[in-house]
C-alpha cells in the first residue's frame, strides 16, 4: 500500500563520508541548524521517520476529518517504531504529541509563534520557583527576530503585556474573528486587553508559501503550506547540498575520550555508521533523552552527556485549562483552524503560588458540521436538523499554563519493553505538581468570568482534575552553567563532550506559558552560529 | 438548495483521492460453501448505486444530487487503494440488496433502499475501511457521501457556514458576522 511517503527501500541511505555535521532529527530545529551551516560545510541530517510526499497532503486532511482514524494516523505514528511507556502519575499521550518524520512535530502543530517573556528566563529570582535560565531574553533578542523571519510569522505589535520587539513580524496578523469581537465587548467590561496572536502561518505570500487559504485543518495538517513546516527548511538545505537520510533511527552514539565520533543507526536497509566532527542532537524533548540514555557506556555507564545525572530530569509540558459555552445566537465557529486573539495580561502576575498563563479566544468551539455529520445513526433530514441544531453557537477560551520541571516528572527507558530494534522504549513519567493545577484554577475564574460577562451558557469546564498536556516536550537536557546541576551550557553545548550541541526544547530550564517552537527555533539559529564558529574556527 | 458540478470539484479538492485506507477486498463465501472472489463493479455502476444512496441519506431540500454525486465519484474511482475499496463496498451493498430485496440497489424505491442500509447495520456501524461489511458500507458509502456534501459549499451553505471544514474557502468568512 503507497501511504504517500517513501518507501522503504527506494533510497540510498549510506552515510555521508567526510561530513562535517551530523545532525540528528529533521523537525524545525534540526532543520534550521542544517539549513545555517549548509553550503559551508559537509551536512547530513537522520531522522527515524519517512519523507512524506507533499502531494499527500489531502489525502492526510481525510484522515484528520474521518472518525475511523485516530490523530496518529494522521501521519502514520505509532507502531513497534513508537511504543513508550507512560509510568507517571499522570498519563502522557506521546504518540498523540508528536510527528516522526521529515518536517517533525511541525507538520501537525498549530503553529503559534510567541516570544518567553522576560520574567521566564528569570523564573528563580522574580517568581521564587524554578531555576533562570543561565541566558537572559536580550541574549537570545536578536534570534527571536530571526526566528521570525525564518519560520514566517504573521503577528502585529499590539500585546501590551509582551516583551520589547525591535521589529516587526514579517507579515501583518490575521484579522481578528467575528467571535473575537464578541468576547471583545465582555472583556472590555471585565478590564481584560485582547490583542493578535503571531502566527507561523502565511497572511500573505510568503517566499514561495501560499497564503493561507483556510481549509480549516492547521492541526494536524495543512494542505496549502501556508502554515510552516520545517519541510521549508529541509529543502532549502538539500538545495545546497546537505544531505537528508529519512527511515534512519539513531540507535546509539559511540564516543572517544571527550566527543561523539558516530552515530549508529538502522535503516530499512540494515545499520549503518555515520562519523562527524560534529553532531548536533535535535530529535525532542523525548527521543534527545532517549537517545542519549541508550548510548551508556564504560565512560558513561547512566547514559551519555550524563555525568550530572540529569539527562531525562525535569520533563514538563504546558498544560491546559478551558471553559466552553453556548449563547443565544451565531458565533460562527469553524471557519478556520487557528486563534486570532489572545490576552497575556495575567502572564506576568506570576510568583511561586500561581505560574504564568495565557488566554486564547477559540475560532473553533464546538463541533464542526462535517464531524458532525459523520458520527451518529441518521441521515438525511434527520442528519440536518441534528447538525443545525449542534452548530453554531459555540464559545470557549483556553489558556496556557505554565507547569514546572521536578525531579518526579521524567523521561527514562523502560527496561521492560523493547522497540522494533530491541532498544528499551522511552517512560514518559510525567508529574504535573500543585503551581500547575493552581494555576489552571484561576484561568478557569477568569474564563467563567468572561463567558458569564458574555451571557453564555457554560457547559464545560477543563480544570484541575481533568487537565491535559498541550504536548510540548521540554526540560530533559537542561541548560546551565554548573556541568553537575546540567546537562548543556548556555550555549547549547553538553558539558561532558566538546563536539555535541543540543537543539531542542529539552534544553529549555522552565517553560513559560508561550508555545515553545519560536523559543526552540530561535535556539537552534545560536546553535548553528556556534557550531560554526566551532567549525570555522578550526576547533575539530 | 441546489448542489452543482462546483461543489463536487470543491469537495474534491477538500479530500482528493482517499484517506489512504488499505484495501478491503473480502473474500465471499458462496452459497455452497466455496469461496469467489467478489465480481468487482465498473465506473458507472457504483455511481448509479452512490447516486441512489445519496437520494436516502442526503437531506430532501437538496437537488443536484445525481449531477454532484456522479462527479464526485468520477474522481474518487480514479485513486487507488480507495477506488477498489469503494467498489468492494458497493459489491458488497447490491449484493445483500439481491439477496434480501431481490435487485441492485440503485433499482430499488427509496424507502427499500434506506431499510436496506439499516438492515446491513450501516446506521449505527462505526466507520472502518477495513471492517465488517456495516463498517466498510458505512466508510465507503454513507460516510463518503456525507463527507463530500459536508466538505462542499452548498453542505457548508446547509448548516450556516460557507467554509467548512476541509474547504479552502478563504480567509474572511471567519470575520463576518451572521447575515
């Protein structure tokens, strides 16, 4: 059966000789770390997953619309390939929070762009919980321009609450919603400030990308590419001649005294060995840890990069808090896929009680008619009138909470389970903590707040109790200065050898409530500018 | 409501050639006991047959249908594995048809037809391209006929919304109060 992405054996997938980079994870920041050294040095880039055909694109939007597929269906997750654990106090859904293949996690997010604040890269000293970054926002300023501009995004200078921007987004934001003018009114009697949410998505054309023309799908999958994937980066780098090998698991990396010197992995076709001078470890939250940890040896018997003891440490995710409702006339819901207005004006009343948040103004309460129309046992008038009756009039805001890293909540193997390859799987042991479920209690006074200021009927709630991840991996190779408190320098680097960066969430030390893909993206720019210099320097 | 030839490329381009389903092609047993591979129907035999359905599960304000739902089909039958496993649905539909109403589906009266698809179980059978027969009539047939009109602009133009889900139809819609 043709699945629209590579076959299994349809491409050479030796490694490269004399590469320079090796980079592993094709996802958006593997992909802008090979796109910034392209065309200076000799590249590759392994990724566990296939390369989808774009052409495929569709046929994945049915997927995402038909009940008889799950969302790892969407682009063909699960399987021996992803089996993990869950061992944690709280169940984690790893294979509906990620994509394996070129393009990564990218090619099924919602694509929402935001800066940390400032007061995140200072969580220890301003709020009395969590560690500082051991790099403040205006270090990574610049980045976060460049990230911008690399990703596409489509946002305005309107948030009061957000940190200082030098320039603008590359792109105007999208127009707000009809619903946005709604909760608009409300908000403006409650002293609540809505403003645009940045977009990795094409307002317009955007270098080569279409501009958005609302299919309605942005997750888990976007037909036209106006929503950015890290495809766009991927092919930007193999037009200067890196080299991508998908179907190319890293099942450990071998070392010498002080740096990584190969990557073993397995392909379709039998295991290979990929050398470097390099390597730059970009493959999420989870797999970073995973891989590292598989990669124990006499010199490093708890995984490698391990001396501190803290590779797989710390996980979290952001989690989320929602009130939903019905009002008494239209609120045309549906319409597209992403969020327009949001309110940060909560954020920055953080302290060691209640973390920072966010609040979203949702485009898409309710159900959506086609989804509708698809489940149930009638048809025809029935079928119709059910649909009138269900659609339409549909509100709810989400929030974004921040949770913080704790020892408890980690990424580790479970010996008990093995994957297609006979590797132990990764233990997703996730721990969410009481900051956390504070923190969605008050989002959820002020979400009833609004929606009870608006006049609507209040028929859901997502609090404490039935919360969930938003399915952002972070904080399992944390950055910082002291090699027995970390697992990478400030500048992304692993204290224990002098060849290996780390592209990734997982270096992240807190996580804010922004969605973290700017912050990863912006990230992986410093670290292909440091692996650079390394390079060109002469370093190894 | 009047659906068109547009709304059929429209829904088309929402959701192409199929959802990428392996194929479900099931062996059927004969009534002695051999088994035979199921005689697979052409192009213009499934359409007839859809159109048929179309007329039960589509609501009755519609006209159009045959013009839409032929179009429609005209294309999904031309994208493999999904093709196949449309026309093994439909085999499979006009052959429970022949034995319990004694035609083809599309020869049937409306009301046989929709006391057909209960009988097969197609009304309350979840969806699986490669399930039981319900479930397969059910993916192949009810659902692709709902997802085609529900992902058009008159189905979106039905329920209130001009750019369902699954259409590309812009980016103004959304800010547009009610009419």
């Amino acid at each position: 059966m043709s699945n629209g992405a590579t076959r299994e054996t349809d491409r050479d997938r030796s490694p490269v000789t004399g590469a320079d980079v090796c980079v592993v994870g094709a996802g958006p920041a593997g992909a802008l770390v090979a796109d910034r050294l392209a065309g200076e040095h000799e590249v590759v880039v392994l990724d566990a997953g296939p390369r989808f055909d774009p052409a495929d694109r569709l046929r994945r939007q049915e997927r995402a619309i038909r009940p008889a597929y799950d969302r790892p269906d969407v682009w063909d997750g699960g399987g021996d390939r992803d089996a993990y654990s869950a061992s944690g106090e709280w169940f984690y859904p790893l294979n509906h929070a990620r994509v394996k293949g070129i393009g990564g996690s990218t090619l099924h997010w919602q694509g929402m762009v935001m800066r940390l604040h400032e007061d995140d890269f200072r969580s220890g000293s301003t709020r009395g919980v969590g560690p500082d970054w051991p790099i403040s926002y205006d270090d990574l300023g610049p980045y976060y321009a460049a990230a911008e501009a690399e990703l596409g995004v489509a946002g305005a200078n309107d948030n009061p609450f957000g940190p200082p921007r030098d320039q603008p987004h590359p792109m105007p934001a999208f127009e707000p919603s009809y619903s946005d003018s709604l909760f608009a009114e409300a908000c403006d009697e409650l002293g609540i400030a809505m403003h645009s949410v940045p977009n990795a998505r094409a307002s317009e054309s955007y270098e080569g990308r279409s501009a958005c023309v609302g299919y309605g799908t942005c997750q888990p999958v976007c037909p036209s590419g106006a929503k950015y994937d890290a495809t766009v980066h991927i092919e930007r780098a193999e037009e200067q001649g890196v080299t991508v090998i998908d179907r190319a698991q890293v099942q450990r990396l071998e070392h010498g005294s002080d740096r990584v010197e190969t990557a073993v992995y397995a392909t379709p076709d039998g295991e290979h060995r990929q050398s470097a001078d390099v390597f730059v470890l970009a493959c999420g939250g989870v797999e970073t840890a995973r891989v590292l940890l598989l990669s124990a040896s006499e010199q490093y018997p708890d995984g490698l990069a391990n001396t501190s003891g803290r590779v797989g440490s710390y996980f979290f995710d952001h989690l989320f808090a929602g009130v939903g409702g019905v009002l008494d006339e239209p609120t045309r819901q549906n319409h597209v896929g992403f969020l327009t207005s949001e309110s940060h004006q909560f954020y920055d009343e953080a302290d060691a009680d209640v973390g920072p948040f966010k609040l979203e103004f949702f485009n898409y309460a309710g159900p959506s008619p086609v989804e509708l129309a698809l489940t149930g046992d009638d048809w025809g008038d029935d079928l119709l009138e059910r649909v009138r009756s269900a659609y339409g009039n549909h509100v709810a805001v989400g929030a974004l909470v921040e949770q913080l890293p704790r020892p408890d909540s980690y990424v580790g193997l479970d010996p008990e389970q093995t994957d297609e390859h006979g590797n132990p799987v990764p233990d997703v042991h996730w721990t969410v903590g009481d900051r956390a479920l504070a923190t969605i209690e008050r989002a959820n006074e002020l979400q009833r707040e609004i929606l009870e200021t608006l006049g609507a009927e209040i028929t859901w709630t997502v609090g404490p109790e039935d919360t969930g991840p938003a399915y952002h991996h972070m904080g399992t190779t944390r950055m910082g200065t002291d090699p027995e408190h970390s697992v990478v320098d400030p500048a992304c680097r692993t204290h224990d050898l002098e060849n290996c960066w780390i592209a990734s969430s997982s270096v992240f030390p807190t996580g804010g409530a922004t969605n973290p893909t700017l912050t990863i993206a912006a990230l992986a720019l410093r670290t292909g500018d440091a692996v650079d210099a390394a390079l060109t320097g002469g370093r190894f | 409501m009047e659906l068109t030839r547009r709304d059929a490329v429209a829904a088309l381009a929402a959701i192409a050639g199929g959802g990428g389903a392996a194929v479900a092609v099931s062996e059927r047993v004969g009534e002695n006991g051999d088994h035979r591979e199921p005689e697979l129907p052409d192009d213009e035999r499934v359409q007839r047959t859809l159109v048929a359905v179309a007329e039960v599960v589509y609501p009755s304000e519609l006209s159009g249908v045959e013009t839409f739902v032929t179009a429609f089909v005209g294309s999904r039958l031309s994208t493999e594995p999904h093709a196949s496993g449309l026309r093994a649905a439909v085999a499979t539909l006009d052959d429970l048809a022949g034995r319990w109403h004694g035609d083809r589906v599309a020869e049937l009266p409306p009301e046989t037809r929709e006391r057909l698809l209960g009988e097969v179980g197609a009304d309350t059978a979840e969806s699986d391209p490669d399930g039981t027969d319900a479930e397969r009539v059910r993916y192949y047939v009810v659902n692709e006929l709902l997802l085609a009109l529900y992902t058009s602009p008159t189905g979106g133009e039905l329920v209130g919304i001009e750019n369902p889900q699954g259409h590309p139809g812009g980016v103004e819609s959304y800010q547009r109060g009610p009419q």
